[in-house]
C-alpha cells in the first residue's frame, strides 16, 4: 500500500457520508499506479464536485505523490 493509496482514502472518507462504504483498491505496475474509488451512490456528486473540481484536485495531490515516486498515477471512480 502506498502513500498515495491512503491519501486518496482519507480524502474520500472525509467527504463521504457514508465512510464505511468508501473502497479504494491500487493497482502498482512498472511505471504506472492505478487507484479505483468506489463510493456509495449518494457520495458519487460529493466526490466528484461542481465541473469536477474535487476529483481533479484528489488527481492533482496524487500526481504529486507520484512524481515524488517517479511514476504516473491514474485516479478513476467506479
């Protein structure tokens, strides 16, 4: 488990109404890291924000963690 992995799992969660239901599941290839967030549908509108501000902000922070990583993140919501 990354770093990136708990960042992005804190943020959903802190969002979230419902905490319990959020699952974050990281996938680590060679030079890519893939991070799935899947929410209840309720939380869908919270996690992804007005024109997609929030979830293009959680990508921002994760591509951060990643440069630091020297490797690509994909964050997508399922």
């Amino acid at each position: 488990m990354t770093e990136i992995k708990d960042m992005v799992q804190f943020v959903a969660e802190s969002l979230a109404d419902k905490p319990e239901d959020v699952q974050v599941e990281e996938s680590v290839g060679e030079a890519v890291i893939m991070i799935e967030i899947k929410v209840a549908s309720e939380d869908m509108g919270r996690l992804i924000g007005r024109q997609g501000r929030t979830i293009n902000a959680i990508r921002s922070l994760a591509r951060v963690l990643a440069a630091k990583m020297e490797k690509k993140v994909s964050v997508e919501i399922i």
